[in-house]
C-alpha cells in the first residue's frame, strides 16, 4: 500500500503541465498565489474569496474547492486540523498517510481519504499548500464518488499535477 502510495504522488508530482483543451484557473481571483488547470468544461466559480469547480453545472460528481486556511505557515499541525475539519459534513472518515513533496514552488502535503455522506461513498484529496511568503496555508479539496471518479480522475489527477506558484 505505501508503495502505492509513493507512485501516486510521483504520478501527481511529474504530470505534465496543461494540454491545449484545458484552461489555468488561478487562486485567489485578485492577487493569486497559485494557478492549477482544469478541463475547458469544467465550470469555475469564485465565492467570497473561495473557489469552487465541477465537471459541469449539471455533474457534481467532483468538487474542487480552494480555500485560504487560517493556519498560518508556521503552523503545519494547525493547518492538517483545520483541513480535516472542513470535512465535518462526512462519516466514517479513513485517512491515508500523508505524503509530502514540493513542486514549481510550492510546498505540497497531500492527505487521501475515504468517508460517506448522504450521497453516498466519498473520495477525498485534502491538498495542503505552502507558498513560501504567503500568510496562511491554502487547501485544494477534491471531493468525488465513485462513478465522478471513474469519469473524471485524469482531471483529478491534471488538477493536483499541474499546481505552482505565482
């Protein structure tokens, strides 16, 4: 399982930057710290400073949200709790093991997760996000069901693949 583990991250870690038919999508909108790319189809909206992304505004199959923490960067301990937090709505929680990396100028703490909501069985991809400068840690949350990620773990995995810094 840990070998498992370290390749998923390396996949993620070395995916190639976007192809033609995808669009970069920068957080925050105003001043951004990092930028990531999703499918042209995908619909992007920014709320109260928040971002949050889905297949489609029909297919909600996968969420990706990205949100500024309160934790600031020398609280890494504070910033993993407060990510879990932002998970209360789910059930019967399963954490992996944290891998940890760094990419394009970012430093890179992924935590994966299984748990159960209404809806259903849930994988999790919290993804803590160090900007060397920034204030606060920023979490990337990819939230899908089995059939969104069926459907739509390439993007998944383009999204956290092609993470770096303004």
């Amino acid at each position: 399982m840990k070998i498992a583990l370290l390749l998923g991250l390396a996949v993620l870690l070395s995916a190639p930057l976007a192809s033609a038919a995808d669009k970069a999508v920068d957080f925050p909108k105003e001043a951004p710290l990092l930028s990531f790319t999703l499918p042209d189809t995908w619909a992007v909206k920014y709320d109260d400073g928040d971002l949050l992304a889905t297949p489609s505004k029909d297919d909600e199959s996968v969420i990706v949200e990205v949100i500024e923490l309160e934790a600031g960067l020398d609280s890494f301990d504070a910033a993993v709790k407060e990510a879990k937090e932002t998970m209360s709505d789910f059930k019967n929680m399963k954490y992996d093991e944290m891998q940890k990396g760094e990419k394009d100028g970012l430093g890179i703490a992924i935590l994966n997760a299984q748990g159960e909501d209404e809806d259903g069985k849930a994988f999790i991809n919290l993804v803590l996000l160090a900007k060397p400068g920034a204030k606060n840690y920023i979490l990337l949350s990819c939230i899908s069901s089995k059939e969104g990620s069926d459907k739509h773990g390439a993007a998944i995995s383009g999204v956290i693949g092609s993470l770096k810094a303004k």
